[in-house]
C-alpha cells in the first residue's frame, strides 16, 4: 500500500497551502488554476489511493452523507469551485488542471467516482464526457442534465449560459452541449451510474433530467441504477442512510 496521505500531506505543504480538520479528518485548501481547491485526507488511504469528487455544492449543506462515508473506508474527498460556469470547456479546464495536480502530486488513484449535486450534474457529466477514463463511476443527485431544463431555456441566466460556452444565443438553439447530448462517451466507456432524485423536485425536474438519461442509458445497456425518494423536494440531497449509495459505488467503481 501507497504511504498514508496524512503523511504525504504534511510533508508536501507549500506555498499558499493551509492545514484544518473538516469532520475530524484533515483538510488541506490550495489554489489551482487560479481556484480555491479542496482535498480532504482520511484516516488512513484506502489501498490504490481512491477518491471521490464533489463538483459542486462542498460542505455540510449538501448531502455529505456519501462522502462522509467513503472517507471513513479510507477515501480521499475532493473539491474545486469552478462554481456559475455550467460544466463549460472553461470549468472542465479547471477541473482538468486540478485532476492532474491530484494524481501527480498526491499520487490519488487514475479514476475516481464523481459526485454531481443539482447543478453539479452538469459539470460531472461533462466531465466524464470529455475523460471518461478518468472516471471510475458517477453518483448524480437531484442532476441537472439539460440545460434547457436547468437553468433553462430563455431564462435571466440563459445568455451568461452562452456566454460561458463561448456561443451566441443563436448557436445555443441547437448546441449539443448538454450532458443528455453527450452521452455516448460514457456509455462506451461502460461507466456506472447510480441516481438519486425527490419526485416532487420543482427546481431541477427529474422527468426532465434524470429519467431521460436512466432511459437512453438502459437502452444503450449500460449499468444504472436510479433511486426515487416520494415527495422529496431538490434540497433534500442524499439519504439519511446512504449505504445503498456507498454500496452500488463500492461494487460497480474500478479504480
């Protein structure tokens, strides 16, 4: 087994790095790329150095439960606000130089699962669109996956969408730029794929979003598996108990 990261950590600090607990586990915050970064270090690395990353939405507010729980099975917990750019070629850029300080200087495993929280689906999906062999699985909550749906078509953000895609407004009209227009990739590259949404979600529509990829993604045989939660709203992220969760990701991840 690889050195603790607890070790690696401390003797890696450097310039700009500082050191502090979050749930009794160290933190370390950076900056990449210009942005704030987060790596959240366990106990004791899991053999492989595995990692989940959450990419939107850090922090307790947001469903910790997951991550929490992987920590605890020695997994690292990732982070880097790449926040208001909608999983653009710009925030995959960002997400690019992060994940290559990761696995270089902390020497994390070459895949990890991805967790993509409400408007965080857009920038996981895309991700995993643009490196599928960088992604061993996708954990999507409450996803926004269109666009069209979230922020949605013609609404106050729908230009700053555009804008961030470096598109016209006309262009935006038949982009294929959203994650349910880009899922082919993933698919080949055979990723798995667990879903978690509230059926009563008013801000990001489960009809819309992910029952539109749990479908095409079981047509084109892939591996998914969707979790409903009746009457649940879109802040109610995760699951008190989330070892179903923790469980699909344990069986289905390679790292």
């Amino acid at each position: 087994m690889t050195p603790s990261m607890t070790a690696r950590s401390t003797a890696n600090h450097g310039p700009g790095m500082t050191q502090s607990e979050w749930h009794g586990y160290e933190r370390l915050d950076f900056i990449v790329d210009g942005q704030p970064a987060t790596l959240i270090v366990p106990h004791e690395a899991a053999l492989g150095n595995p990692w989940v990353w959450r990419a939107e939405w850090f922090g307790d507010r947001h469903g910790p439960q997951v991550s929490l729980a992987l920590l605890e099975k020695g997994w690292h917990l990732a982070y880097i606000n790449a926040s208001d750019q909608y999983g653009s070629p710009a925030a995959i850029a960002i997400f690019d130089a992060y994940y290559k300080r990761l696995t270089k200087d902390f020497e994390l495993a070459s895949k990890m699962v991805m967790e993509g929280f409400s408007r965080g689906g857009l920038y996981a999906f895309n991700f995993a669109a643009d490196y599928p062999e960088r992604v061993a699985a996708l954990y999507l909550d409450a996803p926004a996956l269109d666009l069209k749906s979230w922020p949605g078509y013609q609404t106050s953000r729908w230009a700053d969408v555009a804008a961030n895609y470096g598109l016209t407004l006309e262009q935006m009209e038949t982009a294929k730029v959203s994650p349910l227009d880009r899922i082919d990739p993933v698919l080949k590259a055979g990723i798995p794929i667990i879903g978690v949404s509230g059926d009563a979600d008013k801000t990001v529509s489960l009809e819309a979003n992910l029952r539109i990829l749990e479908q095409r993604y079981r047509e084109g045989g892939g591996t998914i598996e969707v979790i409903i939660k009746p009457g649940g709203g879109h802040s109610s992220h995760s699951l008190p108990d989330p070892t179903p969760i923790v469980e699909f990701i344990l069986k289905h991840a390679r790292y």
